[in-house]
C-alpha cells in the first residue's frame, strides 16, 4: 500500500497481507489533503482518491 500525494510521490508506504479486512492505518504525520491511495498485489491494482481532514 503507497499513499501518494498530488505530485505522485510517496509519503506512506507499508506492505499488507493478504488476509481480507485488512485495516489501514495513516499516521498522525501525514498532513491534511488529498491523498491517492494505491494498493497492488500480484493479481490487482486499485487506486482511489482519499481526503485527509
């Protein structure tokens, strides 16, 4: 999992496993904005806009 910001670089990055409801923790240090939120496995990519208050 990558969370990205507007200019594509990273800011936060952490591996998942792949157990379903997997839950993803931001930290504190990430500041307030709009963030995309990249998640890849070997199978998939999925990405979305996340907003961050």
């Amino acid at each position: 999992m990558r969370l990205l910001n507007l200019k594509g670089e990273v800011v936060h990055q952490q591996n998942l496993s792949t157990s379903s409801g997997h839950r993803v923790q931001i930290p504190s240090i990430v500041s307030s904005g709009v963030y995309i939120l990249s998640i890849t496995s070997k199978n998939a990519h999925y990405h979305t806009k996340v907003v961050i208050q």
